[in-house]
C-alpha cells in the first residue's frame, strides 16, 4: 500500500486587500507578539470568499477554505479551476513558500517546485551556477549535482548561454532551464504551475514526456496545474477542482475535466458582460448567449464532428444592412486556429430578439480545449467592417477523441498544427 506524500488538512489562507497592515504601530506590534506566542491573530476578520470578478465589501478574502486532500506517492495529482480559484496559492503554501492562516501541511521528501519563469534563480548568477545553487537547495552534495549537470544542460537546450548571467536568458529560456533543473535533481515531489506554456511546442512535448516518466518509472510524486485539459487528462492519475478558493470536485480526471467543462462552457447572460472591453458594443445589436448543442447528451464534441452553437442576440435599433456572425477559435494559451463569417446574411429591419443556429463544417480540431470569441456586424474581415457588438472568449469547449488509438491524430498535429480542414464552412439556420 502507497505511503502518503503529502497530507492537506483543513487548509485556510486568508489575504487582506488594499493596504497591508493593521493601521497603527500598536495594533501591529500586538499581531507580532501573538504570532510569537503561538496565539491566533487577534485582528483576523472573517472575510468573503475568493470571487475575484466581484468587488468584495470586505478587507479580507479567502483565498483558500476548507481544503483536505492527501496525495500518494507515484501519484500525479492534476489541479485544474479558473484563474483567480487559488491553485498557485496552494502550491505556493505546498512549497512552503506561504503558510496557511489555518490548518496544517505534512511533506514527506524532497520538493522542488517550479511555479514561475526563474524561480529560486540569482540573475547575476550563471545557468551553471543556478544549477549548483538551486541543487545546494535541495540538500544536494556537488558531487550529486556534477553527475547529472550534462544531462541537465542538454535536457535543457541552453548550452550555448549556460555560462551566461540569467538575467540575460529570454523567459522560455529561463523556464527551460528551470524545469531541468527541477526534473533532474531528483526530487521526491515535483510542482509545477503553469510555467510551460511559455516554451515552445517542442519543449513541450519534452517537458510532458519527462513528467510522465518522473511518475511512472522513477516513482516520485507530481503536482501538475494546467489550463491545458488534454496534458492533464493524459498525464494525472487523479485530479482536484478549485473555484473560489474551495475543493469543489475530486476524482477520476475524465470526470473532473468534465465537470469543469460543463461549469464553463455554459455560461449565463452575465458572463458576456465581463468579455466587452469597448463600452460602445452592444448598444444597438447586443450578443446575449451562445450554448453549443452536444450530440447524445454528452458536454464536449468529437474529433471529425461539425461544431453547433445556438447564438442569441437583440436588435434594438433597425439596420437597413444586412448583418453577418463571426467567430474565431483560438486555444486556451491564445494560438489563433481560425476566423471566419456566415456566408448567410441576417436582416435586422425588426427590433427584438433573434435565435440562430450557429454550425462550422469540416472543422477537425485536434482534441483538447479551445475558445470561441463572437462578432455580429456589417461587412466582413476582408472588407472594411463595422462591428455592433464583439464578445472576447464567449464560450470554453473541448474536443475529444472518438478512436480507441490516438496515434493518427497526434501525427496530425504534428504535422499540421491544432486544426486539419479542407474547407471550412461557417452557416446559421
């Protein structure tokens, strides 16, 4: 039976927004003696919880509540939520970098964390010297450090600048640098936060391979946070949800991608509101809604199936043009895959609300998550355009993988990037 490598009991951590501080030098000078004295803080506050998109009536937010949870060791533990859940605080408090306003931690081993580009990096220092430093960290020996220092530079791909300050290395080469050195210096347990989206496609396979092996041939335990549902789907054992600070689903990673796919890619009406960064937008032709129309009841579509959404939108003030819809798929991290119109034209001679049917053939994306940003206007991307209303990152939507092998369709992106189409075809009903 598998030891325990991390244990989580009910972790609390609580942040004060605006000015730091009790307000007086007494006040301040009585937290200090308290926290001397092992005693709770006599100016917490109970405060609201961590919904960054809401302005909070309080001076305290929790950025973590109630969190339990205990990982194994092997085991690869996918945290996934939205930004602002509190994923990067608690890695943070796992690293000890932060401790938690209640509640306690158990680590067993060694970690090595990797949460942002040049972590625990001295910028006047070399790469050589940082790789020495940070294993010095670790508790390593020199010896240690020497034998794995090849394998390191040459994981790595930076020889060239390794004797080199690091304030002189680009930030995807920081982050090659730092990965390698947390992978190779064989920690017991390896964080990583969303730092990888920051190297390229190839270090990146790199990356996830070496994590994959670090689990499953060499035994160590792997906290993996990503926005990248695919990686975390393939990669983890088991997987945890955050969504303002709480530990709202645990389980199975399919299950839990699910759920959160489900949580994001229906939204509400209000959930345009925060997407139009022109205040002019929607003052004549409002964008309402979209919901994609699954097939067999399920929440993501297949590779190789047509796209179809359910667009609605109000017209109050009559246009004598007619009115086209847009869309444009990206990938989480914001690669572009396409942007397209109907070639069908709406009338928009009526004020009131309006209902379409919003269907993309021939699109074969590769599986994994993507956005889709809308637009109604006059004209189209070519020609000089008008735009009523434009709504960035409408809707999050997955694909996934309808063949028992995924062989021929990571061949496919290799090849030809996230999509593979003949001929793209945009129509609403």
């Amino acid at each position: 039976m598998s030891k325990n490598a991390i244990i989580v009991r009910d972790i609390w951590k609580q942040y004060r927004l605006g000015q730091v501080g009790t307000g007086t030098l007494k006040n301040d000078l009585s937290r200090l003696w308290y926290k001397f004295r092992g005693k709770e803080d006599p100016f917490l506050k109970i405060g609201t919880n961590n919904d960054r998109s809401k302005k909070s009536k309080d001076d305290w937010v929790w950025a973590l509540e109630n969190i339990d949870f205990n990982v194994k060791e092997g085991e690869v533990l996918g945290i996934i939520g939205r930004n602002g859940a509190g994923k990067s605080t608690l890695l943070k408090i796992l690293s000890k970098i932060t401790s938690p306003t209640k509640g306690e931690i158990e680590v067993y081993g060694r970690v090595a964390s990797l949460l942002e580009v040049g972590t625990g990096f001295h910028p006047d220092l070399t790469g050589r010297e940082n790789i020495y430093l940070n294993g010095a960290v670790l508790g390593m020996r020199k010896q240690e450090i020497t034998a794995k220092l090849d394998a390191i530079i040459d994981f790595s791909g930076v020889e060239g600048y390794i004797d080199t300050p690091v304030k002189r290395y680009s930030s995807g080469m920081k982050m090659r640098l730092g990965f390698a050195v947390a992978a190779f210096l064989e920690p017991d347990i390896l964080i990583v936060d969303e730092v990888l989206a920051v190297g390229d496609a190839e270090f990146q396979k790199k990356c996830l391979g070496k994590i994959k092996n670090v689990s499953s041939e060499e035994g160590r335990t792997v906290l993996f946070v990503s926005h990248n549902l695919g990686a975390v789907k393939n990669l983890t054992t088991r997987c945890i949800m955050l969504e303002h600070g709480k530990l709202v689903n645990e389980g199975k990673p399919e299950k839990v991608i699910e759920e959160y796919l489900r949580m994001t890619t229906l939204p509400e009406n209000t959930f345009f509101e925060t997407k139009r960064i022109n205040e002019f937008w929607g003052k004549e032709i409002r964008l309402t809604k979209i919901t994609p129309i699954f097939s067999g009841g399920l929440s993501f579509f297949h590779f190789g199936e047509n796209l179809q959404f359910e667009v609605c939108f109000q017209i109050h003030k009559c246009i004598v043009d007619k009115l086209r819809i847009g869309c444009t798929v990206s990938t989480l991290d914001e690669r572009p895959v396409l942007s397209m119109m109907t070639s069908a034209v709406i009338e928009a001679d009526m004020i009131g609300n309006r209902n379409y049917k919003l269907k993309i053939n021939n699109l074969r994306l590769f599986p994994g998550s993507y956005k889709l940003s809308l637009s109604i206007g006059i004209g189209s991307f070519q020609e000089t355009r008008m735009e009523f209303d434009v709504v960035r990152d409408a809707l999050v939507f997955n694909i996934e993988n309808l063949t028992e092998s995924g062989n021929a369709v990571y061949n496919w992106r290799q090849d030809y990037g996230n999509v593979l189409h003949d001929h793209v075809d945009l129509q609403i009903s």
